[in-house]
C-alpha cells in the first residue's frame, strides 16, 4: 500500500473560468467551479495561468459552500501578471492549487466569537469568504480604501457591520486611512483581531492594537504584499 | 571464468538532516545488496550526489560536488538526487557526466533503478514508484545516531522558502509505520535516534498529532534516547512540554525564529510572532532551566532595517540561543520573496550575519560556562588517540579520554572546563562512571 497521498492528476487542477465580474476599472474576480478541494474561509490558492510559467497567490473570495471558487483581483499597471489575468475571458483555463495558509476560521470560533476584520483594498477578500461561509457570525468589519467604488460588493454585508474608510474621496463612513478610523474604536476586551491587506496598513494597525491594550494572540494577519 | 567483482558505491550528501537520513538509509539498501560503500576517490562503480538547494550557496555547493564526483569517476554511474534534482530537474538531465537524475519523491528507489542499469535494462527514473516513506531503517550507518522519518513535505509556504516547491505538499507518515521503525532502528544497535521530517511539528495522522506521536514513540521499550530535528516554533500544546520529563527524550529544541522583528516575521508570512516564541521559550525553560535552545536566523531579508535586525540581536541576547545557525538571505527563484522591494545589500548581509555570529558565540560560552561541574550522559560518537567525542543530553560536544573501543555507548562525564574556540567550542571532562 503506498503511503503517500494519491498523486493529483494534472487536470484535477485545471478549472475552467466560468464568469469575469468586473467591480471597478482595475479589479475583478474570476469564477470558477466549485472548489475540488476542501478549504477553511480565510485560506489562499495559488493561480497560474494554463501554459504560462507563473503562478501568485490570491485569497479565496468565496464560501466554502458557494456553487463557485472566486478570486478577487486587483490589475497592477506595470506588473507581469495581472495583466496577464486581466486578457482572461470565459471559457479560458486556469490552474489552482491549494489550499494554502493558516490565516482564517474555524467553525467553533465563528461560531462563538466576536470579531473585527480589518482589511484594506482586496485584503477583503478572505473576510467575504468567511462571512458567506458563516452568515451568523458576529463581526465588524473595517475595509480601507481610496475611493468609495473600491467597496467590493458592499450590498453583502450588514450595513451596521461595515465600516467604509475611504482616504481620496469622502464617499465613505470615515473619511482618512483605515488606520486613522481605527484609532478613535472602542472593542470589547474579548475581541479577535482578523488583518489582510498591504503590509504598511497591518504593521500599522497591529501596533495600534497592541497600543490599545490587546494582546498579541488575539491579533490575526495575513500580509499582501 | 572471472568472477563478478562486487561493486563499489559512494555517496556524498548536502544539506539537511533529513537527506542525511536518506542517505543513510540508501546505504543501508547498497550495503544489503552486496555493494561495499567507497569514496569517491576510490574509482567506485556508482556514486550518488544528494543535493540540497535550500540556499544559492546549496547550489553551489551542490554542482561543485556533482562535477568533482563526475570527474573523479569518468567511468562510474553518476545518480544526481535531492532537492536541486527537482528544482534543476531539466538543467540537470541536460548534463553529459550526469547519468540519472532522480527525484524527492523517488529517491528510495535508486537501488532499483542502478541495478536494472547494471542488468542492460532501460529504465526511466519517472518510472520508478513515488513513495517518500519507502526507506528500510538504517542498518550501516555513517552516524552513531539514526534519524526516523516521520514526515515530509511543508505546507507553510514562507516567502523566502523553496522548500515546498521541492519537497512537495505536507504529508504524515503512519503512526504504525513510525513505531515500527523506531523499533527496528533501535534493533539494529542506535543508542540515539533523531525525529526528521521537513515540518514535523505539524505531523498529522488522523487525530494523533506530533505530541501524541512522540509520547507513543517515548512508550517503545528499550535503552535509547530521542531527540528532535529542526522545528518550527508554533502550535506547542502544554503535553509537548511535560514530555521532556521523561528521562528519554533529550532536552534541546532547534527552534527556527528567522528574525526577532515582528515586521521581518510578517513579511516571511512565518506562522508565529515575537511574542508567541517568547512564551514558548518561558514556558519549557520555567520547568528545565537548562533547556537548550538553538536557532536558525536569516539576516538581510527584503525590506530589513537597521531598527528590525536590532530586534533580532535583542531577541537573541533574551533567548540564549547555544547556537545559531546564520543564513544570509540569497534569493530563491519562484518564491513570493524574489518580487519584495529593498532587497538588502551584500554588504550589509555581512556585517549583520558577523554581528550575530559574535554574539552567538558570547551566549554558547556563557552556556557552556553553566555546565562547568556538571555531570552530562553522552553517548560516544567517535575515539580519536584515546579522546572521546559526543553529545551530552543538552546536545552540548564533549570530550573526554577513554580507554578501549567505547563507541556507542553512553557515558556519564563530569565536565572541567571549556576548550576550543567559536564554533569550534566544546566541553572537556572526566567519565564519573
């Protein structure tokens, strides 16, 4: 008998894009079929385009239950990949592996925790995964980005649960960084902190966090880059 | 008639414990099958290269090998194997003094696919099964102690890190296949044996996890000790921590932090923090004061500034790591880390890797200092004009004189004082026993 785990067929990772949603100028998710592979809300994929040499990781923007696996991406004007990405159309092929990353929730957290989600730009992403996957969790969520449009898919979410910061317009429900927002919040002792997005904002916020009292366990992050 | 002359095999191997273990098990393979182990420089029939590829200085280090050993031995098989063999896989092929270029994941096989060389058949390495846990325990080993592999593959995916591109997604090898290895290797005469795997704190086989596996493996019957490969520093429960009570498992940790900066940490995507080490460091040293700590550090990693590598010279002055394993940040082609701004200069690199390299040294002196009229059980290695050298249970090197053919037993020494200099320090002492 043999004791490794069943070597994945090359095809096994191939999904086929079945939707391109296009949510402002510069960012849009890919939908693909369901998930073949048993994921935690919060994790990541890697995303290589089929004959192409290059792969990045995105986080996961669907529910572990939803019909479709779902990436958010943001196009990176001078970048080698997204552009890439970005000339997909339906109908093209993909290759995503994974899952990876310990970033996420498990069932019995969400089931009986209270949480802030701090994420800036696409760093939503695995928070989206989370609230689909656990629609009764008790969650404030803080999404910081420059202008209003970028609130990706904000008719999902409670409109008590979600906190617009927006730093180049004042469309938002706090006009300024994220981290500025963050500072004049008030959290129950017993909180747990969730942060994805650009570095700069999680180093940021992880020390407002800590300024505020809260211990470093209770602070959960996932840097993009 | 001339009779067959038996065959001749060498090997050389870099990189890590666990193709140290590989190895070792493939000469235990050779041996068994009638092949007489040689060095390179002795003409041999086969010689095999097991690669590492962990560091670009691993890849130098590897292709240097791989072209003294093709050279020493123009007629030989030459087999390439280990990481740089997947990471390199087409480059290597590609190569005329290379015969076979075999994978991680079919390395076991290698004994399999020389002999159907030397029988005229015509066998593709691909062909070979994939089986990271096909090794036989070691029988003829070039160590005193014996790794058990438990574990292979990472599904961390640290920036910086190759590793899981190379040695594959984590797998967990059976709690019962564990068991009867360690078993076996004990059978076969090992005093020590040394828990390996890629990421082995985060085994999984079913619901027994690393813990739970290692207390089944401390139940075994038999005089031997255990110690633990190189781990990363999260997910440690309070039962890790008691099991260090019993008198069997050694009381030393190689525990990876990497950098003290919490900013450097993140951008390694590391699972821990600062302060998570830190608890785990009071945690086992509250209930073993002398437990001894090594480390791994990377220095110069993207966007690394003056303030972070303080913290992480601070971090190793507050740890008393005895000794640090120091890596310079080399770029590793297709990770996440390659595309990171503010790639540090190589100058620099240097100046921070000598920083905590004398200081490294400082903390081992001072540790050593702590065992001076202290009794260690070490277990002899090697006998060289009547000096013996092993390791005490703190994983600390010992001399002492002996008389007469000692090797692999386990002597109890009272240590007098320290000798050698950096990384070169140990401690002498007389046998108490």
């Amino acid at each position: 008998m043999s004791l490794m785990k069943p070597d994945m067929k090359m095809d096994e990772s191939f999904y086929k894009i079945e939707e391109i949603r296009h949510l402002t100028g510069e960012t849009f998710s890919l939908k693909l079929p369901k998930a073949r592979f048993a994921f935690q809300a919060g994790q990541h994929i890697s995303l290589g385009i089929v004959g192409g040499n290059q792969s990045r990781e995105y986080s996961i923007y669907s529910g572990v239950n939803d019909d479709h696996l779902e990436v958010l991406i943001k196009e990176v004007e001078q970048g080698y990949f997204t552009p890439r990405l970005r000339k997909l159309r339906p109908g093209n092929m993909v290759e995503v592996h994974g899952p990876f990353g310990k970033f996420g929730m498990e069932p019995e957290h969400a089931a009986t925790g209270k949480f802030v989600f701090i994420a800036s730009g696409t760093g939503i992403a695995p928070f989206r995964s989370i609230v689909h996957t656990f629609p009764e969790i008790d969650y404030q969520l803080i999404h910081g980005v420059r202008y209003s449009k970028e609130a990706y898919d904000r008719n999902e979410y409670a409109s008590d649960r979600y906190t617009l910061c927006t730093s180049r317009d004042k469309n938002g429900d706090y006009h300024g960084r994220l981290t500025g927002y963050l500072k004049s919040c008030n959290f129950a002792p017993d909180t747990q902190f969730d942060l994805c997005g650009n570095s700069e904002m999680i180093f940021d916020a992880l020390e407002i966090l800590k300024r505020k009292g809260f211990d470093r366990d209770q602070i959960h992050c996932e840097v993009y880059f | 008639m001339i009779p067959n002359k038996k065959k001749t095999v060498a090997f050389k191997t870099l990189g890590c414990r666990l193709n140290q273990y590989e190895t070792d098990a493939l000469v235990t393979d050779f041996s068994e099958a009638g092949y007489d182990l040689v060095d390179t420089n002795s003409s041999p029939d086969v010689v095999i290269v097991n690669t590492c590829t962990v560091t670009n200085q691993s890849d130098q280090k590897s292709r240097t090998v791989i072209s003294q050993a093709a050279r020493k031995t123009k007629n030989a098989v030459v087999v390439v194997t280990g990481c740089m063999a997947n990471n390199f896989k087409e480059k290597l092929e590609s190569q005329e003094n290379i015969t076979f270029v075999v994978e991680n994941s079919r390395k076991s096989s290698i004994l399999a696919l020389v002999d159907a060389h030397f029988s005229g058949e015509i066998l593709h390495p691909d062909k070979l099964p994939q089986d990271v846990f096909r090794y036989e325990p070691v029988r003829k080993s070039l160590h005193t102690r014996s790794a058990v592999k438990i574990q292979d593959g990472c599904d961390n995916f640290c920036t910086f890190c190759i590793i899981p591109m190379v040695r594959g997604r984590a797998v967990s090898r059976p709690v019962a296949d564990v068991l009867e290895s360690v078993r076996k290797t004990i059978g076969n005469g090992f005093k020590e044996i040394v828990i390996t795997g890629v990421n082995i704190g985060r085994y999984q086989d079913g619901e027994s996890r690393f813990e739970d596996l290692l207390a089944k493996i401390l139940e075994v019957p038999g005089d031997f000790r255990v110690r633990i490969s190189s781990l990363e520093p999260d997910g440690f429960g309070d039962d890790f921590v008691q099991l260090f009570a019993n008198p069997k498992l050694m009381p030393h940790l190689h525990l990876c932090l990497q950098s003290g900066s919490e900013k450097t940490l993140l951008r390694m995507r590391r699972m821990y923090n600062v302060e998570q080490f830190r608890k785990t460091i009071n945690r086992f040293r509250a209930v073993y004061s002398d437990f001894n700590f090594t480390t791994d550090i990377i220095v110069g990693f993207p966007g690394e500034t003056d303030d972070e590598f303080q913290q992480t010279l601070d971090a190793v002055n507050e740890f008393k790591f005895s000794h640090i394993h120091t890596f310079k940040y080399s770029v590793r082609k297709g990770t996440r880390a390659e595309r990171l701004e503010n790639h540090i200069h190589e100058k620099v690199k240097n100046a921070r890797s000598l920083l905590v390299r004398e200081l490294s040294v400082g903390n081992k002196m001072n540790y050593f200092k702590s065992f001076i009229g202290q009794t260690e059980n070490v277990l002899i290695e090697k006998i060289t004009q009547g000096i013996a050298n092993g390791y005490g249970q703190h994983y600390i090197p010992v001399r002492f004189k002996v008389s007469g053919e000692m090797k692999n037993t386990v002597h109890s020494v009272t240590l007098t004082e320290i000798r050698g200099t950096d990384e070169e320090m140990y401690l002498f002492g007389e046998i108490s026993n």
